[in-house]
C-alpha cells in the first residue's frame, strides 16, 4: 500500500498529532516542500560568513521505543525548519533518516546547522512534544472508545445507571463534559432491558466524573501540542518543556482514574462469573496485571526530577496499560454478553453447554440500540478474522477479538468509525437541552417551591401587601437608564411592530412604572414572578429566576416603611429556616458624602459605587485598578475610600463611631442627614428585637442607579456559597421619572433561586438522618406554621 505523505516546510503548512502518529508507525512518509527556501537562496555567504556547524545529538534507545524516537525526530524536524531557514539541508538528513526504514535513528549527526541558533536546539523538548503528539492522537481515540466500552459493561453488570441522568444546567454546577459523558452512554444504553437491576456501583457512578475529567484535560493536550508543533525553537525552552510535562502530568491523572474504574468493571465482571467455566478460565487468563499506582510514581518521580525523557516514555506507557485494561474491559463485557451465544451460532443447535450440561437456549437479552449495534460489529468483525488453529474456542475467540483492538493495524480505526457511527446516528435521540442559565423543575422541586412561595406571600399578606402583576417585557425606554453599569444585561427583544421592548430586567421599575400610570400615591404591593438577565451562568446565577418583591410607596411616618422592610426580610429568612445569615445596611446618602470626603467629583458618584458594589467578589486592590486606571480617579481618593469601606460592624457601635465629635462625616451635610436617619432606623430595630441580624457595612453600594436612601442585603452565613440572597432600599425618585408626581418608595427583592440553592443543600445534609429514621430521603419541606411565626420541630414530608 502506498503510504500517505506528510509535507512540512511549506507556506502555512502545519504539522498535526495525527501526522506525527502516520509517521511514527511508518504509515507515512515525511516530505520537504520545495517551495522551503534552500541554502543557496536564503544565505546571504560570503567570506565572512560563519561556517555552518555540525549537531549531534544521541537518543537514549534505552527509554524510548522506535515509535517515540520517530515520533521525536519528525518534531526535531519541524521545529528546525521553523527555527531557521537556512537549515534545510540538516531538515534534509532528518527526512531521510525517518524514512529510512533501516537507519540508526539513535545516533543521529547533522550538518548545515546555522551556529546562531545551536544554542536554542532542545531535543528533550521534541521528545515531550512528539509524546504528547501521540497521545492527543490515541486520547482522541481513547475517550469515545471507552464510553462505548463503559456502556457494554453497564449491561454486562446489569448495572444502575441513575448517574447518567445528567443535564446541564446552564449555571456551571454541572461539568460539560461530564453531561457529555452522560448523555453518549444514554444513546448507547437505549431501550436497553439489561440495566438498572443491581446496586449503585462507584465504578459505574464515577463514569461522568472520570471520563468527563479525561475528555477536557485531553482537549487542554491538543490545544497545547497544535501549538508547540508548529512553534519554532526559543532561546530558552525551559518555560516550554514545564507547560507541556505538566499537561502530560494532567492527563496522566486522568488515565490513572480511567485505568482505575475500567479495571475494577471487569474485574466485576469476572466475580458474577460466565456461562462456561472454560470462557471465565480464559478470560483471566488474558486479563492485564498492572499495577497503575506504581508506574504512576515512578512517573511522577522523573517529572519532579525533570527527566522529561524518561518521564515522557513513562507517560506513553500508563497510555498503553489503560489502553490494554480498557481493551480486556471490552474483551470481558463483550463475552459476558454474547459469550454463550458464540458456540449456538457457530454449532446451530438448539442446546449450548452450561458447565458441562446441555440447557435449552436462554432468554434473549435485549441490549440498547447502540450497544446491540456495537456488539453485532465487533461479532462479525472477530468472526471474519483467520486465526491459526488455536487450543479451545474459547482462546481462538478471544485472540480473534482482541486482534482487531491492536493499534498497529487498521483495526482500531474502523472501531472508532463504527463507534462514531452509532454515537452520531443516535443523536436525534439525545434528550434536548435547555438554554444556559435556566432549569426545569420536577414535581419534587416544585413542592418545595410551592411551600415556600406560600410561606412568603403569607409573611407578605401578613403585613397588609396586596398582589400586582406587570407584563413580562417593557418598552425598553422604560428600563434604560435605572440600572447603572447593569443595563448591558438588559435582554432586548426584536422589534416586531414598530415599539422597542425589553424583558424585565426586575420587577421593581415595572411597579414605579404602574404607580406612575395609574397616579398611585399610596401602595404596599408585593409580586413573585421571574426576570431575566443576559448574565453569565454561573452557581447560584440565572439567566431566568424568580423575584420575591415587597414595596411600600407613599408618604409615612419618617423611617417606618424602611424599618418595616428590614424586618419582613428578617422575618422571611427566619421562617424559611435557611440557616445564619447577616443583613449588611448602609445608605446611599452616607455613601454619597463619603466620596464627597475623598474628593471624588460628583459626576463620578455613580460608576464609582458601580466599582465598590464589587467588593463583595473582588479585593480591594482590584477594585482600586479599576477606579483608577478605568474610571481616572486619584489615587488619594481611592486609598482615602479604601480606609472607609473597611468599616463595618454593630449597627448602633458604628453609629457612634460615626458621630463622633471630630468625625469628617459630620462635615458633610448628606452624611448628617444619612445618619441621623439610621439612628432612627437602628433604634426601632433594636427595639424589635431583630438587631442582632443587621451589620453597619460602609462597603455596601448598591450599583443600581434608582437607590437613594437606606440600601441593604441579605447573605448567607453557612457553607453554600451562593452570594447575597436578598437586597433592597429606598428609591424616592424613581415613581416620578415616570409621571408627575414625586412618590417616595422602599421595597425589597428575596432572591428565592438561591434561597432554594441552599435548601435543596440543607436537605443533602438531613438525608443521613432521614434514613436513620428509616423515612424515604424525599425533599424536606417548610413546616406548617402556627399564625405564621411559630414552627413544628419536625420536617415536612412528602
């Protein structure tokens, strides 16, 4: 067969893993483009030109196989040409010598090496590369071939495969790869009647994890290697030779969990035994003994040492112990299956023997729909191969299939064709997928929301809300211009009819909005409906989500309606029993006369709360760089905003602080007004007993434009992390934008997502006991109140 030729050299040529593989297998050949500029027509020579210096360099055949020493040489090679080019005659030797299937390729000198650039030569370097050129081309193989090999075990083991029922959630906290993991073994696993009988088994629940782990650090080699193939030598390739021994590092990890879990499935396997005794002989018999967790120590001795030749080669041979065990894995699945089936069909009786007696043919298994395709190829593959005579079925059976795995021949590929045929066919089966940073809910999760809405609205009702809904999208000249830096998340529709419209970015602009509509002067209104930002999904950050708003408009006794807010928000988060939380409060007015203090112009006022609202996510250093060099503040002022948002503390101690003779804040005529108002404000808290929950925090901004008095937020103490799950405050001014009167307003939004985030985790943590009690581990619930306030001791169950 004629081989296949590789051109390096050329105008925008680009050497692939692939490549390197052809060739180091002497599937290819390995060719120069004539279009490379030769010596005579890129060297410049003359008499004082330096000579052209000779290199050497001596591949330790000891630690490399032939394939890793070709696969070495080829780098070498490229990187030569892309180095200098004035070395095309020495890339010339090389060319022949790996094309040369009789050639000492490991004692290797080369002349016509430009003496500039001897120094940066690294043939280490090309041994890590060429390495990990094959195995981005094997891995590639390797991960679809061991989904499919997975899913033939599953049935084979009569497996529970509940940890398949994956999606992705759009909010990050389900890995992308492991959704695909999931999702390729469902299509294989389809309409299968084999599965789902034994008990959960951790080397069939960590498929996801552990394949899904491989797939990306895989995707990470390929990334790194496409690039270190096609980059010339550097003065200094130190920096070089780390990044790519520490992804070689990476993805040994990931072969050890493979290797790890693929062994123990067969070994499962063999332990529930085969329909012959003679098979179940045979196939231990051909089972591998490797010991993984040794060879990985040696490994990880030479990359501590920086071997990296020695590491490389052990590297390539973990790849070819988890490609064995996977192999035996498909050996012993595949028989597990089909085993008793091979004598029936060879023989056509009506009988097979069991253990040395006759019994009548079996019920007939039925697979999944790629499983079945799958073990049908790899029948009528093995059975089409001519083997020598062998000592039993069984042993000219198994040599049968397993030739057909041998990466030296064209076996593996027409594996990986069929298996991307099965996967690839299949896909209008492949359950649809929701769009990023939204959810579907189940009955289950739906109960749970339904109890809890209920607490809600009955804490709102109880405090004499009425309820309001507004239309799901707005005039967009309704939204703009409320939400500061924010209004980029803002989700415009397209125009259908002449009038521009957005999705509601929250719900409290569409209710200033109806005030201001129907001339509304006096409200307290609550609303429970979901908003929508064009954010990036994150844990605990939606694109869609509900919004639990309460707000009072209307003029009332001075600080009432803000006292009455903060206490129905400590009032909802106590009885939806989430567990600590702390409400962090300060007032937008306060805030105002400190930038004013640390000499901040007024027009910037905005866009620099925008930057302090991110403390909560960001340092203060951060922060800093930004307000600076983004937003050209001094940085006088900026350090002088560092000293002051570091203060926080109890409410009435900081107070005190604040007021104190001598104090800046007292210089200021906003601050004054701020703070005489929170005196108030933290006076009726005290009062009512639900102090201990409130924090004086002068870091606390609010970036949303429409805030102009007390501003607050609620965050989670415990150990979900999930952000602030409540916030609020007044906005006086934001009704009148909207009409002709000045309405004064204060509300709060419960973000009920994240609330749920955090009791679906609580209830994680109760299924222990719940099983202790010997109760189903069903989704735990709100307990039934008395008058609204009081609560069982026990959970409620459904």
């Amino acid at each position: 067969m004629e081989k296949r030729v590789v051109t390096v050299g050329g105008k925008g040529s680009s050497l692939s893993s692939s490549s390197v593989a052809e060739i180091s297998c002497g599937l290819a050949r390995v060719n120069i483009d004539s279009s490379a500029p030769s010596v005579a027509a890129n060297s410049k020579t003359s008499s004082s030109s330096p000579a052209a210096a000779k290199f050497h360099f001596q591949i330790p055949g000891d630690l490399l196989s032939a394939t890793e020493v070709r696969a070495s040489t080829l780098v070498f090679l490229n990187k030569l040409l892309l180095t200098s080019s004035s070395s095309v005659a020495a890339a010339g030797q090389l060319s022949e010598i790996l094309n040369s299937e009789s050639s000492d390729a490991n004692n290797i000198s080369i002349d016509g090496i430009a003496p500039a650039i001897l120094p940066s030569l690294d043939f280490p370097l090309s041994v890590l590369v060429g390495v990990s050129a094959l195995a981005d081309h094997r891995c590639s193989a390797l991960s679809l071939i061991s989904d499919a090999v997975a899913a033939l075990s599953c049935e084979a083991l009569k497996a529970d495969v509940s940890a398949f029922d994956l999606i992705d959630s759009g909010d990050g906290s389900t890995a992308k790869d492991d959704v695909s993991v999931a999702a390729a073994i469902k299509v294989f696993l389809n309409g299968s009647k084999m599965v789902g009988g034994s008990p959960l088994e951790p080397s069939v629940y960590d498929i996801p994890e552990v394949h899904g782990h491989f797939k990306e650090i895989c995707r990470l080699l390929h990334s790194r290697t496409r690039t270190q193939l096609n980059s010339a030598f550097r003065a200094s390739s130190s920096a070089a030779a780390k990044v790519s021994s520490s992804t070689l590092l990476d993805l040994a990890v990931a072969l050890l969990r493979v290797g790890e879990i693929s062994s123990r499935r067969a070994q499962l396997i063999l332990d529930s035994g085969m329909d012959s005794e003679e098979l179940l002989r045979t196939l231990k018999a051909k089972s591998p003994a490797h010991d993984l967790q040794a060879h990985f120590a040696s490994l990880l001795s030479s990359f501590t040492n920086q071997n990296y030749i020695q590491f490389a080669h052990g590297f390539n041979s973990l790849l070819a112990m988890v490609e064995n065990i996977v192999r035996s894995e498909a050996m012993t699945a595949f028989f597990g299956l089909v085993g008793s089936d091979l004598i029936e069909d060879t023989q056509g009786s009506a009988t097979i023997e069991v253990n040395n007696v006759k019994k009548n043919k079996k019920k007939k298994k039925v697979l999944g729909k790629g499983t079945t395709a799958l073990v049908q190829f790899l029948k009528d593959q093995m059975l089409s191969i001519a083997t020598e005579a062998d000592a039993t079925p069984w042993e000219g059976y198994t040599n049968r299939f397993l030739s057909q795995w041998d990466p030296s021949n064209l076996g593996v590929d027409i594996l990986l064709k069929k298996v991307k045929e099965i996967v690839e066919s299949n896909e209008s089966r492949r359950l649809p997928k929701i769009p990023k940073g939204t959810r579907d809910f189940a009955k289950e999760q739906m109960a749970i929301r339904e109890k809890a809405f209920s607490v809600i609205v009955e804490v709102f009702e109880r405090h004499g809300a009425t309820a309001l809904d507004t239309p799901v999208f707005e005039l967009r000249e309704t939204l703009m211009g409320k939400y500061g830096e924010d209004s980029k998340l803002i989700y415009d529709l397209a125009d259908q009819g002449g009038e521009l419209c957005s999705l509601r970015y929250d719900l409290t602009v569409p209710f200033a909005r109806y005030a201001a509509m129907n001339g509304i002067t006096s409200f307290k209104r609550y609303q429970i409906a979901k908003v929508y930002r064009r954010d990036n999904p994150s844990k605990g950050r939606y694109r869609e989500f509900y919004q639990c708003d309460f707000d009072i408009a209307g003029q009332f006794e001075k600080m009432g309606p803000d006292f009455e807010v903060v206490r129905i928000l400590t009032e909802l988060l106590n009885e939806l029993d989430i567990g600590d939380y702390e409400v962090k409060l300060n007032h937008r007015r306060l805030l105002d006369g400190m930038l004013a203090i640390c000499g901040v112009p007024q027009e910037k006022f905005r866009t620099i709360c925008s930057s302090i609202d991110k403390l909560d996510k960001q340092s203060f250093e951060q922060i800093k760089k930004e307000m600076v060099g983004e937003k050209g503040l001094s940085e006088e002022a900026a350090d002088k905003i560092g000293t002051f948002v570091k203060e926080r503390g109890s409410p009435l101690e900081l107070l005190q602080k604040l007021k104190q003779e001598g104090s800046e804040f007292l210089e200021n005529s906003e601050s004054v007004l701020a703070l005489d108002e929170l005196e108030i404000l933290f006076k009726a808290l005290d009062k009512s007993k639900c102090i201990n929950k409130v924090v004086f925090d002068l870091s606390l901004a609010r970036g949303l434009d429409y805030y102009t008095g007390v501003i607050f937020e609620a965050v989670f103490k415990g150990a979900t992390q999930v952000g602030s799950i409540a916030a609020g405050g007044r906005y006086d001014n934001l009704i009148g934008m909207f009409g002709t009167k000045q309405v004064p307003a204060v509300g709060i939004s419960l973000g009920i997502e994240r609330v749920f985030n955090i009791m679906e985790q609580l209830h994680k943590d109760k299924e222990v006991i719940l099983t202790s009690w010997d109760i189903p581990p069903l989704h735990f619930l709100l307990s039934p109140t008395k008058r609204g306030r009081e609560r069982t001791k026990t959970p409620f169950l459904f």
